[in-house]
C-alpha cells in the first residue's frame, strides 16, 4: 500500500510539475506543483507560456486570446519536431497527440532547413546526418556544463558546435537555433553584451520565422 501511495505521488509530480529555474533562469533547481496551473491542458501551438518571474510562477497569454477561448500551454518544447514532441508526450503525460501540427508535421520542415546555395545545391545528406548526431551530442555535453555551472565550457561548447552548423543548416534549423539560444543567454550571464546580443538577432529573427 505504501509503495502504491509514493508510486501515486511520483506520477503526480511527473506529470503535472513545473521545473523551476534559479533567478538568472540558467539552471533547473528543482520542480513545482501548482493546483491552478495543472488544470491548464496541453497544445502545440498554446496560447499560453509558464514563466516564473521573481520566485512566482506565473500563465501568459502568448497573443490575443478570443473570449471564451480554452487557455493552454505546451507540456513539452513545442518548437520541436512532430515526432519528437508526440513520442515526449506520450512517454510523460500517456496520451497521443493527434492535433494538425503533430499529424501533419506543421513548420517540421522549416525546422530541418539547410542552406541552400545560390545555384541550388544543398549539403549533402550524409553531411547533413553527420551534423545532426554532432548537435545532439553537443548539446547534452552543453546541458551538462550549463547544468554544473561551467559556463565558460558553455561558450566554448556553443561556438564548436555552431562552426558545424552554420555551413550546413538553415536559419531556422532548430538545433542552430537552441544553440543561439543558449550561447545568448550565457554570454549575457558573463557580462559580455555585445556578443551576446548577435546572437540573440539571429535566434530571434529564426524564431519569428518559426512563430509566424
């Protein structure tokens, strides 16, 4: 009985807290549960984001919100692929997404874009994978130093990875993307504004691309 009970209350917490981020909103401190918050159900294209602004959690409206329309957040990163987001959300919330963006694979392709050259040619697609598993181990390194506080690993790890991306992906890729973003978000923790700032143009103006 009592293990059924903390069995319970584990996936209480799985499924329904909010990760909470230290004050320069750098590291994962710890997760919350919020019995209003937790009545807000998932989209993947919310109308809602979850932030926590001076030690309070708080709901956003993302743009206009029509009377009477449901708010919703997103449980998962919803600037990620279809299938990674509906694999995510079927692995921690035990529910199968059928929503257009998810069936459809809606701004999928945007999020895979590369470069393409003036006369038309593209990478190649074994560069293009190449690439890909270098980003993703790239960024679970990133994850691990950012997560231990070694934010000058951080840059050194970003810009790496980045010297691979930027010959191969698009503007809008969306691994180019988290790289800008936490290249940004790192270099203004260390003061270094100007820099930090070019990368944040760019991140953004892909971002609105993706948004919009």
């Amino acid at each position: 009985f009592v293990v059924d009970q903390i069995s319970h209350i584990f996936g209480v917490i799985n499924c329904n807290g909010f990760t909470v981020s230290d004050q320069r909103g750098l590291q994962a401190v710890g997760v919350g549960l919020f019995p209003n918050l937790c009545l807000v159900n998932h989209d993947c294209w919310p109308n809602c984001t979850v932030i926590l602004n001076n030690g309070k959690i708080e709901l956003r409206a993302m743009g206009k919100i029509s009377p009477g329309e449901e708010l919703t957040v997103s449980y998962v990163d919803f600037l990620s692929l279809s299938a990674d987001r509906r694999l995510q959300l079927r692995q921690q919330y035990f529910f199968e997404c059928n929503c257009e963006h998810c069936t459809k694979g809606l701004k999928d392709e945007l999020m895979t874009a590369v470069k393409v050259e003036e006369d038309g040619a593209k990478p190649s697609d074994d560069l293009i994978k190449e690439v890909m598993q270098f980003s993703v181990k790239a960024l679970e390194k990133i994850e691990k130093a950012r997560t231990e506080g070694n934010y000058h690993e951080v840059v050194k790890l970003c810009r790496q990875c980045l010297e691979k991306q930027e010959p191969v992906f698009g503007e809008t890729h969306i691994y180019l993307l988290r790289i800008l973003s936490v290249l940004s978000e790192v270099l203004s923790y260390l003061q270094l504004f100007q820099e930090a700032a070019g990368y944040a143009r760019r991140m953004v103006d892909g971002y609105l691309k993706l948004y919009y």
